[in-house]
C-alpha cells in the first residue's frame, strides 16, 4: 500500500472519529458511518477500526432507526465485522490453530482462551448479535445461548467491568428473554452492572426494560425510568453521548408503559 493511500486512509479515520464524537447528533453519526465503512473497507485488518464499525453499527440500529429490517440489517452487519475481526486476530489464530476437535467446538474452545486485547471485539460481536436475536424465535435465541454464555464468562474473567459493567448488563438482559432461567438471575447481574457503574444509565434503563418489563414490576420499572429521565446526562463527559441516548429509551419505555403491561 502506498504512503498517499495509508495517509488517505487515516485522514478517513481522523474525521470518522471527529463525527463520533459528537454522535448524540444524528448526522454525525452518520457521517462517522461514512468515514469509518470507507475506512473499514480499504483496512480491514486493522481490529480496532473493525470493532468501532461494529459499535457505530450498533448505536445506529438500537438508538436511530426505528424500522425493524434496517435495525436488523445493522446488527447483523456489526456482529458479522466484529466476529471477523476477532476470528482472523492473530491471538485469536494462535490458540485456533492448537485446539482439538470440530470447528464448531474449537470456536468455543478458543474464545475461553483468548486474551484481553480481544475483549472489545468480543463484546461488540455479542452485544450486536443478542440485539439481532432479541425478535427472534425463541428457538433462535437458545442456539446461540451457549456462544453468548462463553464470550461473556470470558469477558468477565479478563475484564468485568468493561464498558461500565457490560458483561453483566447482557446477563441481566439475556437471563430475562431465555426460558428455563430463574428470573433472579437476571436480577442479579443487573444489580451487581449498577452497584459497580451507577453512573452508566444503560444499565438502569436496560434493567427496566428487561428485568421489570418480564416480572410484571410495572411501578418499579416506571420508578427507575423516572430516576434516568429526572438524571444530568452531563455529569460524566465520558459517557455523556450513551447517557443522553439512554434517557431518551428511558422516555420512549415509559411513553409505552400501558401496552407494555396490558
């Protein structure tokens, strides 16, 4: 690749980068769609790159669209970047290449193995992949559970509290929409995602969602929603971008509060 075309590629990621930033406008964020897709395309092996594409993915489907088929679209294209990104990862190669058995069993295998530097992508793969399989069958959801549980456990191991307790917050979520799990699981995780991060909205909000939506907690789902409204998405500027996004699920939740618990 010539010097012109690293620097060409790089100026693409400067200003993908510029544009998320300040991603709580939704023209930015699309123009950090743009930046980054072009940028993904011509260096796809660069992991980083790959797992921001994949959250850029992420964040336009759960918090932007309101159609189901382009959310869907999205998902499946984020968890589809994120897992390639982590699957042609060298560290990834590495412990691949000595495992045994099927290819099915040696995924597994490797993922309970692999090091923190693919924490991100492992996160961004299964955040996106859950979300895609949140409308589907239930059927659908129990093939990937033992995926899910593996990436996850693997994540809490090298890093729980990645991005503001994010393993927990997806066991809390997942544990709500799988059968045969006690509920109290899922309360658990969440409980323990916001005693670590009470600053992170996303958890409270998805608890409610999640958690009191499924045991029928209709006045402790409409409390902790009110909490996140009544919130200053500004106190943290780290995370004032998906602490605004959050407030706005927490109002749109309650705006559906009645059909919810009908």
């Amino acid at each position: 690749m010539t010097k012109a075309k690293e620097q060409n590629i790089d100026y693409l990621i400067s200003q993908g980068q510029h544009f998320w930033d300040q991603r709580t406008d939704s023209t930015s964020l699309l123009n950090a769609y743009h930046f980054i897709r072009l940028a993904h395309e011509q260096r796809p092996e660069d992991f980083d790159l790959a797992v921001l594409y994949g959250r850029i993915l992420y964040t336009r489907g759960f918090f932007f669209e309101q159609g189901l088929k382009t959310q869907d679209e999205l998902f499946i294209n984020g968890l589809q970047i994120c897992r390639s990104a982590v699957i042609n990862h060298p560290d990834f190669l590495q412990i691949y290449e000595r495992s045994q058995g099927d290819s099915s069993f040696k995924l597994l295998a490797t993922i309970a193995e692999v090091p923190k530097s693919l924490v991100s992508g492992l996160f961004w793969w299964a955040t996106n992949l859950a979300r895609h399989l949140n409308s589907k069958p239930v059927v659908e959801r129990l093939n990937h559970r033992e995926l899910l549980e593996v990436i996850m456990h693997r994540i809490i191991s090298l890093d729980p509290g990645f991005h503001y307790s994010g393993p927990y917050r997806f066991f809390g979520s997942m544990y709500a929409r799988i059968p045969g799990v006690e509920l109290s699981q899922s309360e658990t995780y969440f409980n323990q995602a916001i005693g670590t991060n009470p600053e992170y909205l996303g958890n409270r909000v998805h608890m409610a969602e999640f958690y009191h939506q499924k045991s029928g907690n209709r006045e402790s789902f409409h409390a902790l929603l009110t909490e996140v409204v009544k919130s200053d998405p500004t106190l943290h500027p780290g995370i004032m971008a998906e602490n605004f996004f959050y407030q706005k699920r927490a109002q749109l939740l309650l705006s559906k509060e009645p059909s919810l618990f009908e």
